[in-house]
C-alpha cells in the first residue's frame, strides 16, 4: 500500500539546466530539512551548503526532508562562498529587502519567473543562493552576486521564511519548464497544459445545452435566452474534454427527466426512454448521452 507523500521510484524531469540552491550559515535543521522536501517536490537535487550552521543530520532535519533525505545526504559543504560557487556561470542572489531612491540600482531585482526563463538561455550551472534566516545575504554577499531576485510579496509583510522562499522560486522554474516543454520525464502524465476542448465534444456540448434550455418553461425568446447563456458561461471556463464530458452526462440526465415529467409528446416520439452509456475514452466514468430512433 502507498503512503501519501511516499516518494516513487520515476527519473527526474529532463530539463536541460537545474539550478544549484544554495544556503548561507543556515540556522534552522527544520528549515533546512524543509528546503530539501521543497527540492525534492519539483525534481530539484542540487543543495550547497555555506558554513551550515546546524547538524544537517539530526532528527529535525532528517524528518522534516521526509523521503528528501537524499538531497541531505549528497549536499556539498562548503567554508566559504567562493569555493561554492566557484564552478558557476551565474550566480543569483536573493533579498527580501526593498530599497528606495539611489539604491534601487544596487538592487535592481528579478522576479522568479524572470529566472525561470533565464535559464534555459543561460544553460550552465546556475546557483541561487539564500540568505541566513532572519539576516538573509548580507549587502557585500548580494554584492558578489551577478543578478538579484526577489519574491513580489506583499508590502506589508515583505520577509518570507526561508523554505518558503525557495518552494515560491522552484515552483515557478518547474511551472515555465511544463508550460514550454510539455510533459516529460518525471512530470505527472495527466496534466492538460492546454485549456482546450475538441471540436467533437463542443458541437455535443452545445447541443446539449440547447436542448436543456428548450427542455425549460416558458417561450421560445426565454429558452433561447438561457441556452445562450449557458453557452457562454461554461465555454468562458474553457472546460477540458474530460470536464465536458462530465457536464454532457449531467445536462442530458436533467433535460430527459424535464422532458420526461412535463410529459413531453416530442420526447416520447423521437426519445428512448433510456440512456445509452458511452465510455469515454480517457476515464473509466461513463457518460450518457441521447441516441436517436
């Protein structure tokens, strides 16, 4: 039996460039060990570690990596920043510090969807480097870095907590490589990344509607007037073929039994008096749609 948020045994997403995360005199085991499940949660495995100034293999750490252990395991140690970025084609720094007038030269930032499709361009290896807690990267640390990044969080309470920080800024790397690269290796296969619906199923879908409308009380200006509606306000949701599917069923079961209970003379002449079970051809849930006689 699998345990929720047991790790499974697929490859890494192939991305072309993973970014090294890197951490500054880390204080917190927690934190780190949050970090690592953080990394773990999008296919990321590249951990350096700038004088940690916590036992990396201590129990809060080991239980807060959960199944990340590995990443504790394999992470690099490093006395000083130059030897850990030594081997880096760019190095980006983190701030949560907003500054105003001249400074905003200094810190001039980047947001993680701008590092996200950077570094596809970039190619190499690429470091992002975090901030000790409470203190992030000092102004002669962000001065050694060649770009800087933030998080666009909110004014009032700008400062986001370190595991969180790096959750944001991987989640937006994995988000830029499924939208541009499409499934891959590691990434779940069921995600639809087009919000599209086949031309098959929309031309079953209106007709669905359109009946349910006319299968309503009233004359044919109202029932025309609902069916219009409902078109248009399901088709701005922009439904997958999945989710049409789920709505055909629903609006043909309620458009037989109004027709059926109104006692219908049409219905009764061009309809059975049952529905015909269709199955779909990416879910195992049956639809049910008319058949003509």
């Amino acid at each position: 039996m699998k345990i929720m948020g047991e790790r499974r045994d697929v490859p890494l997403p192939q991305r072309g460039w993973d970014p090294i995360i890197i951490l500054v005199k880390s204080q917190h085991p927690g934190n780190l060990g949050a970090v690592c499940r953080a990394m773990m949660n999008y296919g990321f495995t590249k951990l350096r570690l700038i004088e940690p100034q916590c036992d990396i293999n201590c129990d809060e750490a080991r239980n807060r990596a959960k199944h990340a252990g590995s990443i504790l395991d394999e992470a690099g140690i490093f006395s000083t920043w130059e030897e850990a970025v030594e081997d880096c084609n760019l190095v980006i720094g983190t701030s949560g510090k907003r500054e105003y007038g001249t400074k905003t030269v200094f810190r001039h930032f980047l947001n993680p969807w701008d590092v996200a499709e950077l570094g596809p361009e970039n190619g190499g290896k690429i470091a992002i480097v975090f901030g000790e807690e409470g203190m992030g990267l000092s102004t002669p640390e962000l001065t050694k870095c060649d770009l800087l990044m933030t998080l666009p969080t909110w004014e009032g309470y700008p400062i986001a907590n370190l595991s969180h920080a790096v959750n944001t800024t991987l989640y937006e790397i994995h988000r830029h490589h499924i939208l541009v690269q499409g499934s891959s290796l590691g990434v779940a296969d069921h995600l639809q990344l087009d919000r599209t619906i086949s031309p098959e199923i929309r031309k079953l879908l209106r007709q669905a509607i359109r009946e349910f409308g006319y299968s309503l009380t009233g004359d044919d200006s109202r029932k025309e007037t609902y069916s219009t509606l409902l078109t248009r306000v399901i088709m701005r949701g922009m439904p997958l073929d999945t989710e049409a599917h789920r709505l055909l069923g629903a609006f043909v079961e309620a458009t037989t039994a109004m027709q059926k209970q109104g006692g219908d003379v049409d219905w009764q002449k061009k309809r059975r008096k049952r529905l015909n079970v269709i199955e779909e051809s990416s879910i195992n849930i049956p639809f049910q749609i008319y058949e003509e006689e």
